[in-house]
C-alpha cells in the first residue's frame, strides 16, 4: 500500500519515543510531492548497518532530455555523474543526530570510473532510480521521532533536489558526462579492428595523488602525455573530432627506462583503462582491451587444478603440473596459475610489472643456466613462452622491464619512459640485441596450452554459513568473506571498489547455477556475462541494493581461483 507525506509525518510522531523496533514500521512506500520514498529494510539496532532505501523520480519530474538518454553509454556517464553528486552532498550534509550512525546519509560513490551500478539507475525513459543508506535516529535504542522527520522530509529532500533533477546540472556538465562516456565505449570498440590492445590519448594525465587516492595529480605537477610519432595513431569520437595518441599493438610490448620515469605509472593507467572515466580524471581518453588482466606472483595463495605444465615441468615428489593444485603456492606457480586463468577468462592482453613479478618465473640467464642443468630446474621461464603465448594463445603482453634486457630478443616493439615521455626505441633495442647476444639457451618451441580448463564442482562453491544460506561480507576492497572461507584478492589488481568486490562475490555465488554436466570456467563464465547483460546487477541481489558496481568476467574468475573450498570434477 502506497502512503502519503501525511502518513510519513504521522508514523514518525506515533513511534517517537519508542524502542527502536518500531521503526519497521517505516517499511513500504511512501508518494512524496517531488518523489516517491521506499524504505526498503529497517536496521534493528542503531549501531547496525543503516536502513536501506530508495527515492524514484519520475521522468516528468527528474526532467532529463531525449538526446542524454539516448545510448545506453550515455545513461552510464550519468548515472555516475548523479551518484558521485549525491555521495558528495550526503557527506557534507552529515551530522551526529544520535546513538551509532543516527543521521547519517550515505550512497556509494563510483569514484573516478565510470561502470555501470546501483546506487543510481537511469532508465531510458528517463526514470531515476537513487539507493541510498539512512542511519534512522535514536537515542540509545530509543527513537527520535522529531530527528527522523527532519532527516526525512527536510534533509532528504533538500538532498534529492540538489543532485538528482536536471536542474541540479549545467547543460555543460550533463553534455559532457554524456558524451565524455559514449566517446570512450566508441574509442574502444576500434581497437581489435585497428590490431591494437591499447590506446593512451595525447594530452592525457596518468599519474596519481597517491596510492589511496585515484584522483589525477594536481594541476602543474603531472607531464601531458604525448606519443612518440612513430607509433601516433587516431581514433575517431562519436561526438568529438578524432584524436591522436600512442596505440599499443598486439603482440609483446616492452615498457623500460630508468627508476621513476613513469613506466610502471603508464602500466597503470592501462590496467585501468579497461573501463572508463569521469571527465577531468586524465586517463577519459584512454581504452584497453576491455579482457586484459594485470597478473603478478602471490605467495601463498591457494591454487586449485590448473595445467601449468606451460611454464612449469616436472615437480620434486612428481606432482602432476598438469592439474597442479596448492594451498600455499610459491611466486613462481602463483604466477604460472595466474597467466593461465586469465587465458581461461579469454584475456587477450596480460599486463606485468617486473616489481610485482617472480624472478625466476620471468627469467633465467646464460650463468644461471650453465650452473644450473636443465633436467634440474622445472621452470620454463617466461621469456620462453611470450612469444607462442601471442601467436599459439592469442594472447598479447605489455611488461615492464628495467633488469633484464634479455627481453630485447623477444620483443615486437620496445617504448622507453624518459622523465614521464614515451620514446620508441623499438629500433634501438633490436641493434643492441644484435650486438650484445646473451648467449642464453632458449626454450621456444612447440607449446601445449590448455584448450578446455577446468569443470568446476558447484557443491564446493558455497556463501553458507551456520543458518544463513547465503553470508558475505565485504571487508575491504580486496578481501571479503564468502560463507566460511576468506577470499583475498590483493593480487587482483584491476577491482577499482568494494561495491565491485561485492559485486563479484555475489556473481561468484551465482556462478553455481551456470555449472554442472560439460560446464568448464569458460562456459560458466560465458553464461554469467550473458546474465549480467540481460538483467542487469539487480539479478545478484533481490533485495535491490545500491552497493553494487558491475564486475569483469575476469574478476570473478579470479576470485573462483583463490576460493580455497574449490574443488574439481573428473
């Protein structure tokens, strides 16, 4: 049953005073003036997590033209436009009113990316949908009545007003938004048609503020970036004129230079460039390949049969590297585990810093070969298996290298960083190859790389715990407990948020409808992609949330692989 302003306002005078529980009377739907209010859960103490609930404007009065609803893309660049407003106002709006988090307004904030999410959803006629949580008043776990009506039908709709309508927005920033957002899902799309993994704008700014914060550094600071001409290429823009900047073509791509030139610093940027970016973040110009995973060692990670026999021969003890399986992997076959799950997840571009990477994994010179027999060291390094990776797996890399210019030989094209600019030293590097041969022994030739992977079994893939069908917990954007296990995710580099981690926990929990029979990873993450596609985020949670931002195919096969309860069938 639908109620009125008058019904809020009454609820809220009747229950004042009262123990907390009376709040669930606020439960359902409320037709406000400018809006319709649903609470959606009340929390049942005022130190839990706050209530949840949504305001929906209908398109006459949230006021939005045809042409920045048209695509889909441009829908995207404002739904996170009205949801970082929201975020932002709500925090300067907030105010201790109480016991625990009384008062307290909150909406996920999509940050500087731009991905689709629930904490505002635009329709295509224009409806918006803005989810938020609300700390409901109390004192002790006595309610404020009087505060909750403030909070309601003043705070509230003060905030509502200020950051959802059109009129909240300059046309400027609304067109921009758009725009800025299709342009990039258009740039994108160009590259497998042009043979390039990546795509970094001229005039673009990618260095950071910091680790923890994502903002681009402040204005004076950062060096534009600026392709060298040899490797300039244009794309076009769907709503501006084409533009120029370095194009990453497929096959192995080395970035060097000296120590805090910037290599690891572009790296990064193209890590992220698999999704898009708010305008004036600096990177809204750049695009990946929308596969491409950022793959490292991870010491003591779990590792649940994967074939990686590629990279890693015959163990001590003769364990089968074939369906090689681990609770506490090493830096090497973390890092073997990591490459071929990503081929398992159909990446197309591997993204490796040497920082983040095992030695021994990546390298094996000419005196460690000569002092070492070859039938005593199991790994193939993989300097020996870049290359049939590109032209047997399909499967192109962009690694950053300053140690070891062994890679010279291996190299389709080489870009030097110099003080923040990209050089092509492709040249360069193949005449001091030819003049400085390493003397190594390679290992190139014939390589088996797994065509069908792994059929998971659905039974070990379980959010259960004690009563509870379904318990995850998000405690950081790289850790979240899924039933009884633990997933850690540090390794998994390209997860921009916690609503993302939650996201991907929650598709992980549902990846077990798509398994069973001949299912193996692909098939089932096939099938998820396809769901997620159809029926949007809402299809994780029926309880409507607006804590949700959609993940990558890969993400979730990278959380699948570190579950440490996964077990295989056949």
């Amino acid at each position: 049953m639908n109620r009125t302003e008058d019904d809020l306002r009454n609820t809220l005078r009747r229950i004042d005073g009262r123990g907390y529980p009376a709040y669930r009377d606020l439960k359902g739907i409320f037709r406000l003036s400018p809006y319709t209010l649903e609470v959606r859960r009340v929390q049942g103490d005022p130190f839990a997590a706050p209530s949840r609930a949504a305001v929906v404007l209908e398109p006459a009065r949230a006021g939005y033209d045809a042409a920045t609803l048209a695509t889909h893309s441009r829908r995207t660049g404002l739904s996170c436009l009205l949801a970082r407003s929201f975020a932002a106002a709500a925090r300067r709006a907030r105010r201790g009113s109480g016991s625990g988090r009384s008062g307290e307004i909150a909406m996920a904030d999509p940050g500087q990316v731009v991905i689709p999410n629930t904490a505002v959803l635009v329709g295509a006629d224009g409806t918006i949908e803005a989810r938020f949580t609300i700390g409901l008043p109390a004192a002790g776990r006595r309610i404020l009545g009087r505060e909750a009506e403030r909070l309601l039908l003043d705070t509230l709709p003060a905030l509502v007003q200020s950051t959802l309508p059109r009129h909240a927005h300059t046309d400027e920033t609304l067109v921009r938004h758009a725009h800025v957002n299709e342009d990039a899902d258009f740039m994108r799309a160009q590259l497998d048609e042009r043979g390039l993994v990546a795509f970094i704008a001229d005039g673009s700014i990618l260095p950071r503020r910091s680790g923890i914060d994502d903002r681009p550094l402040a204005a004076g600071r950062a060096t534009p970036f600026e392709s060298p001409s040899s490797l300039r290429v244009t794309l076009d823009r769907t709503n501006a004129p084409p533009i120029p900047g370095m194009g990453i073509a497929r096959g192995v791509t080395l970035l060097v230079g000296g120590g805090y030139h910037g290599k690891s610093t572009v790296l990064d940027a193209v890590a992220r460039g698999v999704y898009n970016h708010r305008p004036g973040d600096g990177r809204e110009h750049v695009v990946t390949d929308p596969t491409a995973m950022k793959v490292q060692a991870e010491d003591g990670r779990s590792v649940a049969g994967v074939d990686i026999s590629p990279f890693i021969g015959a163990l001590p003890g003769g364990q089968d590297t074939r369906v090689f399986s681990t609770p506490d992997a090493s830096g090497s076959t973390s890092q073997a585990a990591a490459i071929i799950e990503a081929l398992e997840a159909r990446s197309r571009l591997l993204l490796i810093d040497e920082d983040t990477a095992a030695t021994n994994f990546m390298i094996r010179d000419r005196r460690m070969q000569a002092l070492v027999r070859g039938d005593d060291e199991p790994i193939t390094p993989f300097i020996d298996r870049v290359r049939s990776m590109r032209d047997d797996a399909g499967a192109s890399t962009l690694l950053v290298i300053g140690g070891s210019g062994d890679y010279l030989d291996v190299a389709d094209r080489v870009v030097g960083m110099i003080r923040y600019r990209p050089v092509d030293l492709t040249e360069a590097a193949r005449d001091v190859a030819a003049a400085l041969p390493t003397g190594r022994h390679t290992h190139e030739g014939p390589v088996r790389w797994p065509v069908r992977h792994r059929f998971p079994d659905p039974r070990s893939i379980t959010a259960r715990r004690g009563r509870r069908q379904r318990s995850i917990k998000v405690r950081s954007r790289h850790t979240v407990d899924f039933g009884q296990e633990r997933i850690e995710m540090a390794g998994v580099r390209q997860i921009v948020s916690q609503a993302q981690t939650r996201a991907v926990a929650l598709a992980l929990d549902l990846s077990r409808n798509f398994m069973g029979g001949e299912a193996a990873v692909e098939d089932v993450l096939e099938a998820l992609g396809d769901a997620l596609d159809r029926k949007g985020l809402d299809v994780l949670d029926s309880g409507r949330t607006g804590d949700l931002a959609l993940p990558r195919v890969q993400e979730v096969a990278a959380a699948l692989g570190r579950l440490r309860s996964l077990r295989l069938r056949g």
